[in-house]
C-alpha cells in the first residue's frame, strides 16, 4: 500500500503542473503539508498563482474545498459562522461558516484586520469552532491554505505572531524564470483557462481515506535520537542568534521534525536523514523568527540568518 500511495501523491504533483508552472517547490511544501496534516501560508505578489495552485491542488485531491476572500469588512462570523434567527423555529440557530469544510482556501489573508484573521486561530490549532457555548468540530482531514501580499503592498495587515506560528509552512512563489514564463504564455495562447481545469485535464487522483493513509505512514517515519539532537540544536541556534529577537519555540521544532519526517516519507525513505531535516529548516522556520529592529533595518532575512545556522550546526554523521 506504501509505494502505491507514494505513487499517487507523485500523481498529485504531476496533476497540479498541468496548470501551474516553475513552482515545483510550493506544490511539493503543499504535499507535505498534507501529509504532516498542517496549514500552509503562501507569499507572492500578484499575479505568481498562488490562488491558482491551491485550487488546483482542491481539484486533485476528493476533498470539499471552499474559498474564502476576506476583504477589510469582513467579520469574524464570516469565517466561523454565526448564530441566526430561524422564524420557522422561533429561536437562533448556528449556520456553518465556509471554514467547516475539509480544504480552506483563505485568499489575501493579510487583507482584513488582526480580529477577523484571528477567527481562523481555535480552527486551525484545535480543529473546531466554539461558538455560543458549544463546540463543533471540524471535518478531518482539515488545511487552511492562506495566500498573502507582501507586506509592503499598499492595504495589507501584519499577521498575529500567534497566527504565524499556527501555519506548519510558509511558501515564497517568486517570480517564474524567463522558460517558465515563456510556457505560461504558450499555454494560454493555446486556450488554457485557469477557471476551467477540467478541460486543462487535471483530474482526481486521491481520495480522503488514502490521504488519511499516507499520514499515518509519514507519521510512523523512524527518526534517530541524533536526528533528534540535531533538531534541537538547530532550534536552540536560532535562540541565540545576534539578528533574533525571537526564536524558534519547541512547537517550531516539532513542526519541523514533522515536516522532515513527511519529506523523507514522500521520497521514499524509511528514516529521517539530515538532507530531510536542512530541506525543510526554511520554509518551516522563516516565518518563525522575529527579527531585532536593526537586522531587519540593515535588510537581514530570515531566510539568510536560517541558511547561515545550518553552515555552522554540526550535521549528525
């Protein structure tokens, strides 16, 4: 059952390219991110298909999927849902908000104020929704998929520090390279409409029970206690850092055990190397350090400071 699953979730990849092209990267963070059953955060400017890859990956997989655009007028009740008069009943009822579905995709997340952007924080950390004194909980599996603007872009919020680190990964879309965009364009001279991906030919190819699967496999990945010291020495690293303010907390670290552990799985390993562990340090952590105010004045990047951590950690033999 292992290499036929495997052999779906490469099946997935292959699908998701069909309509988006040269971020190979992001739809391989989204796999995992799947696998390890965590939320992911993706950052782009306008225009490098974030919105197009989640909804994509929702046509692949046999997943309810629903879309959220929040907008600065958007309320908490929006997101979760709400209690509403019913006449026929004579009392007030809970009506789901889009958030009880298995696949969020929640578009421009940093466009709408801190208070609604919270809503999502019970969802995502505890799987449910209180509201009115009752708790309701969540289909499963369950993934908010955030896209976001850069922050320096005109209208846009800063996201709860508790928020970001609720988010397993964060996923930079940059700009496609000159062949990459040169196919975007060749595609849709050739009539490809991104708000018709049947007729792109993606088709379903992973069903929720075989989804399900593939967690429990990725979960029960053997990691050795020197890929555990390893971890934590990374993380204790950032702590220490001159550049950091904030470092990488415990729940940090075993966001990336967990994220190394379904790299290793996707790839067809039974243990957790190393190379697993660096792959994954960025895109788990660089949404995690809070930078000083003078590294961040002096243009020092998460990214930056994570890369140069690894250089000097010694690497488990």
């Amino acid at each position: 059952m292992t290499n036929e699953i495997r052999a779906k979730l490469g099946q997935v990849r292959a699908e998701v390219a069909k309509s988006v092209v040269g971020q190979d990267l992001a739809v391989e963070g989204l796999v995992i991110a799947l696998l390890s059953g965590g939320h992911v955060l993706l950052e782009g400017v306008p225009g490098t298909a974030k919105t197009l890859l989640v909804r994509t990956l929702s046509q692949v997989l046999e997943l309810d999927t629903k879309r959220v655009q929040f907008t600065p007028d958007m309320m908490p009740g929006d997101v979760t849902g709400s209690l509403v008069f019913n006449n026929k009943i004579g009392d007030f009822e809970f009506r789901d908000g889009p958030v009880f579905t298995n696949l969020l995709l929640a578009d421009e997340i940093n466009r709408t104020p801190p208070k609604t952007q919270s809503s999502l924080l019970e969802a995502m950390e505890e799987r449910q929704v209180s509201a009115d004194g009752v708790t309701r909980p969540l289909p499963a599996p369950f993934m908010v998929a955030a896209t976001m603007n850069p922050i320096e872009y005109e209208g846009t919020y800063t996201l709860p520090e508790a928020q970001l680190d609720r988010f397993l990964l964060k996923l930079v879309l940059d700009l496609p390279p000159r062949d990459a965009e040169i196919e975007v364009l060749r595609r849709h001279a050739g009539g490809f409409n991104p708000r018709d991906l049947q007729a792109a030919g993606v088709h379903k190819v992973l069903s929720a029970e075989e989804l399900r699967q593939a967690q429990t496999e990725s979960h029960a990945t053997r990691v050795s206690g020197d890929i555990l010291a390893y971890l934590v020495d990374l993380a204790r690293a950032t702590r220490q850092s001159p550049s950091v303010r904030m470092g990488v907390s415990p729940r940090g670290a075993t966001a990336l055990l967990n994220t190394a552990k379904a790299s290793a799985y996707l790839y067809g390993y039974d243990a957790v190397t190393p190379d697993h562990v660096q792959r994954m340090v960025i895109p788990t952590w660089r949404h995690r350090l809070a930078l000083e105010p003078e590294a961040e004045i002096e243009g020092v990047s998460s990214d930056s400071i994570l890369r140069s951590i690894m250089q000097q950690v010694q690497v488990p033999i």
